[in-house]
C-alpha cells in the first residue's frame, strides 16, 4: 500500500499543467527529484510511516499538494519534480505524538528546498519519540503492590505558589507492580497512586517517591525522547475529621447552614466530573445542626476553601456568608469557627451608548471577585433575571469585586457609576457588607477598536504561530478580559486582524508559537506569557473606534 502512495505521489507530480507567470511549472524538462530520509534522533533508526507532504513554497492559483509515506528503510524517494521552491512537511507517525487532554499532539518539522533542472537532493528529518513515564508501585515492605490505581498530574495553576494538581492519564499496576504512561506531551509532571483502604476509610495519596503532603512534592521533568523509571513506595496515612461551628453576624449559633469543604491545590481534568459527598477528595459537604455545629469526615490532605451558606432554598438569594482558608494535615481539626456576614445588593440601570433605551443585545452584568479572598469568594454572586428595559440587580456581593458584562452584542463596560458618582470599573470595588448599592449606571459602549497590519517576511502559515493583542496595564489582563484577543489572518490579503477592543487602552501586540508548553496549557493567558511577550510586543495607543495598523515584530519561540 505504500509503495502504492509512492508512484501515485511520482504520477500526480508529473502531471501537466499549464504553467502561470511567476509559477513554476510542472511541465518542465528536465525534472528534478527529492529524497527524504526520517531518522530516530538519538538512535539514528529509520523511521517507516512518516508522513511527507510536498507543495509548492509561494502561493499558486492551482495549489498542488503531494502526500506519501516513509517506507520501512525510512526514506522516500519523488522524481519527475519541475524545478521550483518547495515546501516539505514531516509528520511522525503515532509513537512520536504526545497526547494531551483533547487529541493527539504531533510536532511536524518543515524545510524549504529550491530543486534546479536534473537536481537531486537528499534532506533528513530527525526526530525524538514522546516521553515515556514508568515506574514501580511497592508496599513499605517492599514487595510489588497489583492492583493499584496510579495517576500523572500536572500542575494547571498555582494557588499560594503552590501547584494546583489535576490527572491528565490513568492506569493501574500490573501483576509485578508496574505501570507506564507513553506519549507524554513535554512537561512537568507529578505521579501519585491511591493505596488500598477500607470502604469508607480513604488513605490519602502518596506522591512519587513516597509523601502524602503536596509540600514536599518534586515535579518531573521530561522532555521529547525521555524515558523515565521511578520507583513509589506506599504509606496508609489515614484521612481525617474536620469540624468547628457557624456563627451569625451576632456570634450567635446559626442552624442550617450549608457548608462546602473544596479543594484548591487539586483539581479535576476540564472533561471530568467533580466529586463530592464522603470518601471524595475534592470536594464535601454538610449542614449545620441546632447548635451551628459541622463534621465533616474522610478529608485528604491538602489546602481547602471553607463556605458557609445561609439561604431560604437553594434558588434563593444568599443571607449571609462566610468564608475560610483550612490547611488540612495528618490530625484532626475540631476547632474552626465561621462568622457570617450579610452580603451587599447593587442595582441599577444599563446606558447604552450614553442613552437610557431598552436593551438591544440581552445584557448581563456579573461580579468577579478580585482581591486577596477572590479564592474564596469567587461564585457566591447571582444576577438577577434579564430585563428588556435595561434594569439589573445583582444578590450576594462580598468583598473586593470587579464589574463584567456579557451580552449577544459587541458591547462593553466604559464606566460605571454609583449613585454618588463613584466611579466603580477602573479597579475592584471593595463593597460593604450588607449595604444595598441602588441607582447605579453601567454605561456600554460597541464602538470597538480594530488593530491590523501586514504579515512579517518570516510569516509561514504552517508554523504554529499565533498573534496576540493585550493591555499594557497588568491590571487588566483578567482571564475572562475581553481586552486579550487572538488575530484572525488571511493569507489571500496577507494580513492579520485583531477586532472588538474596547478603546482607550494601550495594546500590546505580538506573535508566539503555540507549540510546546503553550499549546498545552489549559488557558494560554497567562501572566507568565505576557510578561515573556512584552519586551518584543509593538506598543498601540487605542484611543478611538478606528482601524490602527502595527509593525509586528519576531515571534517568542520556546
């Protein structure tokens, strides 16, 4: 079948087609040929079923795209080839792509080769395979322990400089305790593994080589062509009891109130359900009894968010709230005291382009909590329905929160204003506990702002390479900013688009590759990419509704 997809490659490529001005032709003679060769970089094997694709290198009016394969010494030979600049992409096969949360990754390489009339050149491709992680699961005795469920973590953020933890891959030891994770993205990674336990009575993690406190954990680092053994030896350290009691604003006891015990140095993949309930490791649950008082059981170690949640039902607005940091160890926790507090109300009207008009775009604003609690508090807002006339009230505001907005349309918040003409979108407004905030004006804008310009000379469309555009203030490079957008780019004008920026901010811009380490992480706007991109990023000053053209400069490659 291969040898098939060879000659049919020879036969397409040998095709005639009348030749265009600037283009070169395939009907030339004489041809030329090309031969690629695919190696195992470390071993320098051949490498069979890599995937070649060969194409002209400039922009055709009949694009001619060639597709075949390494065969089993590695190579591939084309011939009848009319001479011109070509492109030519390698794509390994399977056992050199790492695998990440969605889909295969493969990194294909590329060269570009200029074939002269009766040429035969030989290029080579090298390639390392993905990363392999294995390793040896035994009992503090030290025999092989079967059986056991193993999981690869990786970190998705911090929380305190601390790892935020979530499985990216699964397996269980096999009868003489091993067990492998292959096609590994690069990365760092953690290895943990759930020792056996009573029902009921859940042994907390131990974390390769063998701690259960996430502290004194080491990440691994791998690279492309790694191959990783290590050795995990288990220690039963039980789980255990957290409980105290909830106050009112009073310090009297406060019955019936709905407490909530999540995680915040662990958390699920985006495509997995959380637990909750006894014996889960992420998240529990209970209610206050006459007293005010709560048990929870079963708890790991780890760093948790403590809310406690009085309300009528579960629809209802919230009554009152309060909130804890709990550092859970190895001993019980009997001693925690929650106040709770009333929560503050905001009310108030949209203007829509300056004018007070029924709302065109089904508009609602939100709260993000923002300050050194938004951990904590983070959630615990509710709008309140949709109106057609503008109007809108939010339940449930606590502490430090900034002002968003979402509607169908292309609007976004210019300013708003309290009914004192406070002015309460430029930072985190710090909101006072039980107060109602009435007649407050969020005035919207779509007059957007577009930012543009020519590709770059090193622009090649199969690099990976994408185009960002984001605030110069740190401030507002929020994860849910609308400040932070992707380029759109047409390689029919030869230009790239950044639109829907609210003006009156300095943008940065700037392009990088979203191969590696970027591609896979969980959300690409990060603190850590913009402060990297901001040294090489071409600096704009939006200040109206209008087109601006940037000069974009080298791309960040890692």
């Amino acid at each position: 079948m291969r040898v098939q997809m060879a000659l049919l490659a020879l036969l397409v490529l040998q095709r005639t087609t009348p030749g265009s001005q600037g283009v070169p032709s395939l009907a030339v003679d004489p041809t030329a040929a090309l031969t690629v060769i695919a190696v195992e970089e470390s071993s320098q094997a051949p490498i069979e079923g890599v995937t070649v694709t060969i194409a002209l290198a400039a922009p055709a009016p009949w694009p001619r795209v060639i597709r075949a394969v390494t065969l089993f010494d590695g190579q591939l030979s084309v011939a009848g080839i009319a001479p011109g600049s070509y492109r030519v992409v390698a794509t390994p096969p399977d056992a050199f792509a790492g695998a990440d949360r969605w889909s295969p990754v493969t990194t294909a390489q590329s060269q570009t080769v200029a074939l002269g009339p009766g040429q035969h050149p030989v290029i080579h491709f090298a390639f390392k395979r993905a990363p392999v992680v294995s390793g040896l699961v035994q009992t503090a005795d030290g025999k092989a322990a079967a059986g056991v469920p193993v999981e690869l973590v990786e970190s998705l953020s911090t929380v305190h400089d601390r790892p935020v933890l979530a499985p990216v891959r699964r397996a269980a030891s096999d009868g003489a305790g091993r067990f492998v994770f292959d096609k590994l993205r690069p990365g760092q990674y953690y290895v943990r593994a759930r020792p056996p336990a009573p029902p009921g009575a859940p042994f907390n993690f131990v974390y390769a080589p063998g701690t259960t406190t996430l502290r004194d954990i080491t990440p691994l680092a791998i690279e492309a062509g790694d191959e990783v053994n290590l050795g995990l030896t288990l220690h039963s350290v039980p789980t255990v009891r957290v409980s105290g009691r909830v106050v009112d604003a009073n310090g009297d006891r406060a019955a019936n109130v709905r407490i909530s015990l999540t995680a915040l140095d662990r958390t699920t993949t985006p495509l997995s359900v959380p637990g909750s309930g006894p014996g889960s490791e992420l998240a529990y649950a209970a209610t206050t009894d006459a007293a005010g008082a709560f048990a929870v059981s079963a708890v790991f170690q780890g760093l948790y968010a403590l809310r406690a949640v009085a309300r009528r039902d579960d629809k209802a607005p919230i009554l009152a709230a309060g909130v804890a940091e709990v550092e859970v160890a190895t001993a019980d926790i009997a001693d925690l005291v929650v106040a709770l507090a009333a929560p503050a109300r905001l009310t108030g009207r949209f203007m829509f382009n300056g004018a007070e008009e029924p709302d065109p775009a089904r508009t609602q604003i939100a709260m993000a909590a923002d300050g050194p609690h938004n951990h904590l508090l983070g959630g615990l807002s509710r709008s309140g329905s949709w109106h057609a006339d503008g109007r809108f009230e939010i339940e449930g505001i606590f502490g430090a929160q900034r002002l968003t907005v979402g509607s169908t349309g292309n609007w976004f918040i210019e300013r708003a204003t309290l009914e004192d003409g406070t002015e309460a979108s430029s930072a985190p407004y710090p909101f006072v506990a039980g107060r109602t905030y009435s007649n407050v004006r969020v005035w919207l804008s779509d007059r957007v702002a577009t930012l543009g310009g020519p590709l770059p000379a090193w622009w090649d469309p199969h690099a990976g390479i994408a185009i960002i555009a984001f605030p110069e203030s740190a401030w507002l490079r929020k994860p849910d900013s609308r400040l932070v957008r992707l380029a759109t780019v047409s390689m029919e004008t030869k230009r790239f688009s950044i639109s829907g920026l609210p003006p009156g901010q300095s943008y940065l811009v700037a392009a990088f590759s979203i191969t590696g380490s970027i591609a896979g992480s969980p959300d690409w706007r990060t603190e850590e990419l913009f402060e990297l991109l901001t040294p090489m990023a071409s600096r704009v000053m939006a200040t109206d509704p209008q087109l601006y053209e940037v000069v974009l400069g080298p791309p960040l490659r890692r």
